[in-house]
C-alpha cells in the first residue's frame, strides 16, 4: 500500500505515467555528421590555405 | 517541483559519486514530505536496481534509507496489466535486489514462469508488495541487433554478474548475443547516442566470458573511455560507463 496521501492522486497518476514513459524511451536520433557538407567545407578551407597570395603591383 | 528528469539525473549522479567513493554511504539524501518526496521515489523507481549498485558491486550493505526507498518505488509504482516488458523486467530486478541486501527479507528469488502481477506463486511478500515469477525473455531472441541494443541498454540495471547477483534470465537470455551487442556499441558510439552506447557497453562488461567472449577488436575499454569522455556529462552515461569499468576491472568479479 502506498504511503502517499490520498490528495496526491492526480499528481500521484501523472507520475506513473511519466515513470511509464521513462522506463521505455524510444530510441534517440542518431546525429551524424553530414559527409558531403564536411567534405565541401574542407574543400573550401583547403583551397583558401593553399591557394598563393593575392598578385601585388610591383613597386 | 522539478521535473522527473531531472530527478532521475540528480539520483544518477549521487549514485555515480557513491561508486565511486567505494559504496560506504547511503545513495539518497531524504526529501521528507510532499511533491519532492513523491518525485524522488519516482526517480528511485526509474532508476531501479542501480540505487544499490554500489552496495551490489562493492559488497556493502546498503543504507537503510535507501532500502526503505527502493521498497517505497517498488510498492508505488507496479507493473500495471498493460505494462510494457521493460517495465516489468525492472520491477523485477528491484524485488531481486531487494531480496539480496533486505536481511528481513528471507523469501526465495521468483523462478516461476507465471508473469508479473500475476498471483504470488511460493514467494513470501518484501516489504508489502507481492512476489511474482520472471516476466518472459523469448522476445529478446527474436529482436535484430539493433533493436537488442536499444532494449538492452535501457535495461542496463540488469547487468550485473551473475557472479554478485545469482543468475539472472536477462543476462543468460542475452550472453548468446555478444557479437549483436558489439555491433551495437560500434553502431551506438557512431550515431552518438552515448546513453545507448555507455548501456551497451556494461552489457558487454558483464557478458564478456571465454564461453562468450567480447572481440578483442572492439577495444571496449577505450571505447567506454571515449564515450565517458563524451557523454559523461549525462550521469545516467556516467553511472554506467563507470558501472562498466569497474567490472572489466574485476571490482566486482
């Protein structure tokens, strides 16, 4: 028998039904990374590193 | 009031700290009376066996508040008849522990077939509520790797050695599975799902035997490095990633 008090009723069934639903938690959404968007930005941080300086007017 | 989550994590993380102190104090500190005592036995309840993990891997009895706790969850919150088969697999493991460190509690573990909620079937009442037989592990056989990963981790409490806790049907019903249970940590730590993967892998610390061996090739222990590293922020991650490196480190072998 429970000790809570029998005024805790509501709160008491809004428990059982959120104990309920945390012991059976769907699964989480997986959180990939997106291969093509990380391969673009490499793309793009690569060719800005690598590419040669900007042509300066020769003094 | 806080919210149940965040009970569950608070709870977590005093237990996670209890583990690692070596299990010499009491898990709960007392909320009294009112909304907060309610939500706490919630908490207890969701979180199930492992609020005597501690004393269950280091051989300590536990704190008499926490027993009085744990018997609280276990008569508050019962399987109802349309209770989904983790919830009764974790009731169960409550009422196992429960048995193990109540001295007051002399009845016999529950090997009877019958389903939970059912009629006591020989066993003798703990704490007040009644003893029904083991809820069914047939379901866990035909479930695909990834669905017994996802099912297994969110019956983590249930993976302690059979050595500590007696035999238990879920360990055995799972020991077949290793290899499943491998790929689903790989697949787990790569979808970053870190509740999942810290689960998956205390299964498989507790698995792991010469007669079902886990692959070297996993690399378990930096696996669980990482994903503490990673998820370990999350207490429910962290108790059982630590819960998992304890027992490859035979704490409670």
């Amino acid at each position: 028998m429970s000790t809570l008090k029998p005024e805790t009723g509501d709160l008491q069934k809004s428990l059982e039904t959120e104990v309920e639903a945390a012991l059976n938690p769907g699964e989480a959404e997986g959180f990939y990374r997106d291969t093509r968007e990380c391969l673009g930005l490499l793309l793009v941080a690569g060719a800005a590193l690598l590419s040669p300086p900007t042509p300066r007017p020769k003094k | 009031m806080r919210n149940l989550s965040g009970a569950v994590c608070d709870l977590a993380s005093e237990v996670v700290s209890v583990l690692r102190d070596g299990g010499h104090r009491a898990v709960v500190s007392p909320n009294g009376q009112g909304p907060d005592a309610e939500l706490g036995v919630a908490a207890v309840r969701v979180l199930g066996a492992d609020v005597l993990l501690p004393s269950t891997l280091h051989r300590h009895p536990p704190a008499p508040s926490d027993l009085q706790l744990v018997r609280e969850a276990v008569r508050t919150f019962p399987p109802g008849g349309d209770a989904s088969v983790s919830t009764e697999w974790s009731h169960w493991a409550m009422r196992d522990a429960l048995r193990r460190h109540d001295p007051a509690a002399a009845a016999p573990r529950p090997v009877a077939a019958e389903p939970v909620g059912a009629e006591p079937v020989g066993g003798e009442p703990v704490g007040g509520e009644p003893v029904g037989g083991e809820p069914d592990t047939a379901w866990l056989s035909r479930l695909t790797w990834q669905e017994l990963t996802h099912q297994l981790a969110v019956l983590g409490a249930l993976a302690v050695p059979p050595a500590v806790t007696g035999p238990s049907p879920v360990v055995a019903a799972a020991a077949p599975r290793t290899l499943d249970l491998a790929r689903g940590f790989v697949r787990a730590v790569r979808r970053r799902d870190w509740l999942q993967a810290a689960g998956a892998g205390r299964w498989l610390a507790v698995l792991d035997s010469d007669a079902t061996p886990v692959p070297a090739t996993l690399g378990l222990e930096t696996g669980l490095e990482f994903v503490l590293r990673m998820g370990g922020a999350d207490p429910r991650v962290a108790l059982h990633a630590h819960a998992a490196q304890l027992l490859r480190a035979g704490a409670a072998g």
